[in-house]
C-alpha cells in the first residue's frame, strides 16, 4: 500500500532531474523538510510555481514512506514574483529559505517555524522587511531549542538601557554593567530592546548589528556543531548592509 499526505509546503531548492523533471526540498508544516519529485517541473510554468519562497498546496505519495516519492503541487501564494525586482527582500528570502534547508533535520515538523517563515515572506515586500527577518532568525533559534533572553539584564535584572548581549549566555546586558567589558559583547540594537519603535526608521547599522548577533548564534549552536559555516544566501544577506 502506497504512503501519501496533503500538506502546504514553502519551496525551499529544486533542481533539475533527468530531461523534465525536478527534486524539490520544501519546508511542509506538518512534515518537516520533505523532498520529492516534480513530473514536468522543469516546464515554463511549473518553474514559476517552483521558485524558493512560493506556498504551495501539495500532495506526496511513494511506495514506501522513506523513498523519495512524488509532489503534485498547486499554487497558494507566489511570494517571490512580489520581491524579484527588489534585490533586498529577494536576498532575505533566499536567506531564509537556506537557513531552513540546511538547518532543520529532515521530516521533521515544525509548524511555528513554518507559520514564522509564512508570515515573513508575506511582508518582505513592506519597508521594515530587515527588521522583521531579523527577529525571524530569533524566532529560528528559540524554536530550534536555542531562545536568547533579550529582555532583562542578566547581571542585574533591570529592564532599561539594554545595549549588549553576552555571548555565553545569550542574555541582554545593560549599558552600566557590560560597559567595562564591551570589547567582548555583541552589540543589542534597538529595534531588539524591550521598548521597541517603528520599523521603517530602522538604520542600516542597526539591521547589520542585529543579523551579527543572530548569525553568532547561529553559529555556535547549530552550525558549527554541524561543521558547516551558514549558507551563502546568508552571508549575502548581512553583507548588503556592511557600510562601504
């Protein structure tokens, strides 16, 4: 007897199999990281439904459950047509869409990463996009087992003047109290504090300060355990707000 489910599923990588075919890695709300075959995914209008970053409506089937199988899929939401001409969100999403491929085990679910994902690629196309990516990364690693604490000071518990973050602990350090250890902090922009303002008038230093601070901890808890460095999309992502 065949394995099959339905699912909604955000496109992650395909690549091409065979003359017409494509192996597509989706990141499924109920299913995880799934792989599978696309008949025809290589056509001229499968590959528009195909690109990273599009929420489809998807049917798996394969013989045994861990064979590859084969996707029937249908569009929901073509979220990267919305960002194509605007090479920063189309950099986060590719940002996110490796992060997720290369991060989370195989099949696998993980349904607030999912919702997380949806959410953000709904909202690239609006002006506090880097802003927003930035606390999906957060998000990220509190649901991949690995929560920073950013609200408190972790040497005095006070809620105010949150300017650093310690990089053993992950916790938010206040301004009188990690000053004298600056050199060795990560810096805690703004728009991360407890008291939070608008997200249009995020700065550019601000966005690369906070996608240091996640891409540190990235680091440390899941890829370098892995021995692996972050996905290029990443690298790219924080280097378009490296000040020239």
């Amino acid at each position: 007897m065949a394995v099959e489910w339905s699912d909604r599923g955000i496109v992650l990588s395909l690549r091409k199999h065979g003359e017409s075919s494509a192996i597509v890695s989706l990141l499924t709300r109920a299913h995880g990281v799934h792989g599978g075959l696309v008949r025809g995914g290589t056509g001229k209008r499968a590959r528009g439904d195909l690109q990273p970053g599009n929420l489809l409506d998807v049917h798996w089937r394969a013989r045994l459950e861990d064979h590859l199988g084969a996707y029937k899929c249908e569009m929901i939401e073509a979220y990267s047509a919305a960002v194509l001409d605007r090479p920063g969100p189309l950099a986060a999403l590719s940002a996110a869409c490796a992060l997720s491929l290369t991060a989370l085990p195989e099949r696998e679910s993980h349904p607030p990463i999912f919702d997380a994902l949806t959410v953000l690629l709904g909202h690239l196309h609006r002006p506090h996009w880097a802003a927003l990516y930035v606390r999906w990364e957060l998000g990220f690693l509190a649901q991949t087992g690995f929560p920073l604490d950013l609200t408190r000071c972790a040497a005095s518990g006070v809620t105010e003047d949150l300017v650093f973050v310690s990089p053993k602990s992950g916790r938010a350090v206040c301004a009188a109290e990690g000053r004298p250890y600056r050199d060795k902090l990560l810096e805690l922009p703004p728009f991360l504090r407890p008291q939070v303002r608008d997200g249009s008038a995020f700065s550019r230093h601000e966005i690369a300060a906070g996608l240091r601070l996640t891409a540190f901890f990235l680091g440390r808890f899941i890829y370098d355990p892995m021995g692996r460095p972050l996905p290029d999309a990443r690298l790219r992502l924080a280097q378009r707000f490296v000040s020239p």
